[in-house]
C-alpha cells in the first residue's frame, strides 16, 4: 500500500482533490496498484512557520 505525504502551504480543497487524484493516478499507472490502496496525506504549513534562504516566505509576497 503505497502512502504519499505532501508538505504544502496552505491550498484550497478544490485544488488538494486534484492533486490527490493525479498523485492516486500516477502510482496507478506506474505500481499498477488499485486506486484504493494509494494512501495521500496533506501536511500544511502556514507561511509564517516555514523558511527559504533564511527569510520566512510569508515575507516574500
């Protein structure tokens, strides 16, 4: 039972039932496995609590 975890910010719920569909679809395609046993969990960090080139990206916009 293949299991995804995605590290994102914040999405909205439109956009996380596509991305995991696609990812379900593609360990589909690639393991042949059954849609059903593709687990995908979704861990969101706010902005404010992640970092890049040691400046927090909520200061970036």
């Amino acid at each position: 039972m293949p299991i995804v975890t995605v590290q994102q910010g914040p999405r909205t719920v439109e956009l996380k039932r596509d991305l995991v569909r696609k990812i379900t679809d593609a360990f589909v395609d690639a393991l042949h496995v059954p849609a059903e046993s593709v687990q995908v969990w979704i861990q969101e960090t706010p902005a404010d609590s992640w970092a890049v080139g040691g400046r927090l990206t909520a200061d970036k916009k």
